[in-house]
C-alpha cells in the first residue's frame, strides 16, 4: 500500500460522508415519496459521526482506516441502515487487506464485497428496488472499462453516468425490501431513494475527483 | 396515561440504574453500552451468553442475567434495538476464551445489528456466534419480521443454553442445545389492551374496550385476527390448539408449559389460565413436566398473556432443572 493509495480512499469516504450530510434534505424528500423519509437524517447523522472522529482515525493501512469509518456509521445510523453501511464499510476493509495497491481492479474488488456484503445482510437482491439496484450495474460497468483499458477519468466517468442512469431506472422497479416494500405497487413511478443518493454520491466523488 | 416516568429519553438508563443499585453482589452495569453483566463475569472456564433485544419486555432480558442464566444483557430503547456499537463493545467485554453465544428474538433490527457486531468482533479475533429464536406460531412475516418472530419462548433457549455453559459445554455444544430447544418452543399470546410506550405517554395501538387481539406480538404487531372478548376458557382453546398443531404436540408428551403474562394482567388471572391450559393437554394426554406461570417476556403495560409449550425429553429437563440465581426468580 501506498500514501497515495490511503489519500484516495480518505478522499472517497470524506466526499461520500460530506455529501451524505449536505443532502440531508433532498434525501429524506426523496425517501419520503415511498419510504419513511428517515434516510436523509440516517445517513447525515451517520457520517456526521465519520467527519466527527475523522482525526481520530488509525491510519495503518486502508483496511484499518475502513473499519473504523465502519464502527462509526454503524455506532449512530438506527434502523436498518446502520448494520447496511457498516457492513459494506467492513467488509470492502477485509477485501483491502488481500491488496498490496488500491488500484482500479482492487477498487472493484472492495466494492463488489460491499455490495455483497449488504445483499447478505438485508437480505435483498438486483430488482428489489434498493440502492443495490445503482451500485451493482455501476460497478460492472467500473470493472469493463478497466478490463477494456480505458484510462482512469474515463473509467470514473462511465462509472457515474451507469449508476445515475440505473438509478433513474429503479422507478420501473416495485419495492421487495425495507420500509418502501409496505408500499408495494405504489412505489412503482419513483426511483429509490437508496439507489438515487448513491447516484448522487457517486457523481460529486467522480466529479471533483481531479481536485481531490 | 399515568407512568412513573421522569425524562422519557432516561427511562432505559434510569430502570438499569435501580436494577443495578438493587443487586450490587451479582451485577454490574456499564451505562455507556446499557450493559447489564454479572458482576463477577466474564468467566473464562464458560461460553458467555448474551441476549439482547428493545427494552420494554422486562423481566426480560436485564433481570434474568445472572449465575446459570445469562452472563450479559445488552437491551436497546424500548422496542428498538440496541445500537451497533452496544453489541460490538459487549461481545468484546464478554469474550471468553470458551466464546461468546449471542440470542437474539428473530427481528429485522435486532438480526441485523447482531450480525454485523458477530462480523466485527470475530474479525478482532473473538469466538461468537449467534443464534435466532423464533417460537411465535401466530404469524409469519409481521411488522418488524421476515419468517416468525420470537416471543416469551427464548426464555427456555436462555435457561438451557446457559445450564449447558455452566456445566462446561463447548460453544458448538451450546448452539446444538438452543437450537434443539428453539425446535420444539412454541408460542402463541393475546391482548386485552394496548400499551404504552413511555416516551410516546398514548396507546400504541387502538383495541376496543371489547376486542381482543389473538396472536399479538410483543410489540403490539397485528397477529391473527381482531376478536370480539370472550371467556378466558375460549382464549385459551384459541391459543393452545395453534400451538399444539404447530409441531405438532401430541398424546404421549411430555412438555413444559408457561402462561406468561404480558404486564397488566394479575398473575390469578394467568393461574386461571394456567389451569385450563394444564387440564386441555392432559386430555389430549401431554403431561406437563416443568410449569411457569407469571411475567416471563413482557411487552411493557399491555393486559395479555402467551401460552408456551416446549417438549421435554431428558436432555432438555436436565437443563431447565438446574440451578440458577437471577434478580426475579430463584429456581
């Protein structure tokens, strides 16, 4: 592992944990439509607690540094939410530690375990209308460019532009899992909440990625 | 409604309190993790074994930790589950060389938290597995719940799975044991009211002043159906028959029965049922081996009751017939 390496994974969290507590409001809108409209304060008051500790994190190594950002959104997101992050959190730790560099290929390696990782956990799966439904194919899309040798800032574009476009598509989709699915056919017509903060989060760590 | 309350948000902290100053031998409570351990835990010559759920279902779990049942209780707010970082911090300070068991009643919330904190401490090196109860025949998936819920039954997994760990079994052993015991519980229970949560100050739920809701949960989750009241000989026909169906119990069993009730039901209306209960299985001839009657798992203030029905064969009798020594009940 690398200096650069850590610097880049700090930047995604602290991006993703920035974004999460920026969009408080526009998230629970958002779940609001179909959901409990909790989302929005979960997930600002989890990553509050991420910037909050921020300083105080060990910084060995990226798998380190992960399990922390892990104890510490899972410590203060209630409901379901807590357990889906932390999971996702920990288990992209556990998959940084078989990687010498987080290079692009490792990258996919860790976000292919925490999409794992919340499949396992909430129980849920592609087309149940979760934020698995944006991460996934975005992720998949991540793994192509790297395979077919697109360069780096192509490869990121690709990988938000799939995880928008997927979950703008999740409003075809009918809720399976969490507080939506009491909804049932009435959540068909609005995209996931879950799925379009990802979008989002994916967009804003994307696009000021050269800045970073 | 009138509750002995102060500041709502204090009422987990302020009940834990009093338990702890009314037990300094046997307890110790830990108020940044609302962790209640025995006092002189962990033991590192047994298997720890931890429970945790919402509060509000005293006198579980806080008050039934202790020699010969359980090591720890980590219980959340009332009916919420405790958070993440509770369960972590307690399965690391009850790590035994011997392992950690941590029982969880089957509830999305609950499941979920556990598992993760199972994750995290077993990737810090610690030995702990988890194992859901789900006794409750009245529905399966429900409000909180995917599959059925777990209900006043968890109180023989407790008992036999910690009988088995103070005896010395292995953690592989005292899994094998719960989910024994977990396989042949059944539940089922009743509300004659709502209840009421303390921070909330109304009812949870709106019940008549003449309904009943049969197959309620624990947290006034909808069951089976909303009935009109009837005498409590019919409540009882109504409860025991799906319970004794589900594994079926049948001529020639011998069980444990409980009649537990659900907080604001006097315990002569629960020996009322009780005996009802006792005379309907004998004619079916099952032999009530072992009896509990009285608040087991409690769902805050709601008048109510659940019938339980375990099947003994000597194994599992050994186990609930063995000391132990806990803040409400000496066995």
């Amino acid at each position: 592992m690398t200096a650069t390496d850590l610097a880049d994974v700090e930047y995604v969290v602290r991006t993703l944990a920035q974004t999460a507590v920026d969009q408080e409001k526009e998230f629970g809108d958002l779940d609001a439509v179909v959901g409990d409209g909790d989302l929005g304060y979960s997930l600002a008051r989890g990553f509050e607690k991420v910037l909050a500790d921020w300083d105080n994190f060990k910084r060995d190594d990226v798998a380190t540094f992960l399990q922390q950002v892990a104890v510490a959104i899972s410590s203060r997101i209630g409901g379901t939410s807590g357990p889906l992050w932390g999971t996702a959190f920990l288990r992209a730790s556990m998959t940084a530690k078989s990687h010498d560099t987080i290079d692009g290929a490792a990258a996919v390696a860790m976000l292919r375990a925490a999409t794992d990782g919340i499949k396992a956990r909430g129980n849920a799966d592609l087309g149940d209308k979760t934020l698995l439904d944006a991460l996934v194919p975005a992720t998949d899309e991540l793994e192509r460019q790297i395979q077919s040798g697109s360069d780096a800032a192509e490869a990121r574009a690709a990988f938000a532009k799939t995880a928008r476009e997927c979950a703008d598509a999740t409003s075809k989709l009918e809720a399976k899992r969490g507080r939506a699915s009491y909804s049932g056919e009435r959540s068909i017509g609005s995209p996931d909440a879950g799925a379009v903060a990802v979008a989002i989060i994916i967009e804003r760590v994307v696009s000021e990625w050269p800045n970073r | 409604m009138k509750k002995f309350v102060n500041d709502p948000q204090q009422f987990v902290p302020e009940m834990l309190e009093g338990l702890a100053l009314a037990n300094p031998d046997t307890l110790k409570y830990v108020p940044e993790y609302n962790l209640i351990m025995r006092a002189d835990g962990p033991d590192e010559n047994k298997v720890s074994i931890v429970q945790g759920s919402g509060s509000g279902h005293e006198p579980a779990h806080v008050m039934i930790v202790g020699k010969g049942m359980l090591d720890a209780a980590c219980p959340g707010d009332v009916f919420a589950a405790p958070p993440f970082d509770y369960v972590y911090e307690t399965t690391k300070m009850l790590a035994s060389p011997k392992g950690v068991l941590l029982l969880v009643n089957n509830y999305t919330g609950d499941k979920m938290v556990f598992e993760m904190a199972q994750e995290m401490s077993s990737a810090d090196g610690v030995n702990v597995k988890t194992l859901f109860i789900n006794d409750d025949v009245s529905v399966e998936d429900s409000t909180y719940t995917i599959g059925r819920r777990g209900v006043a039954g968890n109180f023989f997994v407790i008992k036999a799975v910690a009988a088995a760990a103070e005896r010395g079994a292995d953690l592989d052993e005292v899994i094998r044991i719960g989910e024994k015991v977990n396989s042949v519980t059944r539940t089922m229970g009743v509300a004659l009211t709502a209840c009421t949560p303390p921070a909330k100050g109304s009812p949870l739920f709106e019940l008549g002043d003449d309904e009943i809701e049969m197959g309620v949960g624990i947290h006034g989750e909808p069951g089976r159906r909303r009935a009109k009241m009837m005498p409590a000989n019919e409540i009882v026909e109504e409860l025991l028959t799906p319970v004794v169906k589900d594994l079926p119990f049948g001529d020639g069993d011998r069980v444990a029965l409980m009649v537990n009730g659900l907080g604001g039901t006097p315990i002569s209306e629960l020996y009322l049922l009780y005996g009802q209960a006792h005379k309907r299985l004998a004619e079916q001839g099952i032999t009530v081996g072992r009896s509990y009657v009285g608040e087991y798992c409690t769902s805050l203030d709601m008048a109510g009751a659940s019938i339980t029905l375990v099947k003994l064969d000597d194994e599992i009798e050994g186990l609930l017939n063995d000391p132990a020594e806990i803040p409400i009940r000496v066995f």
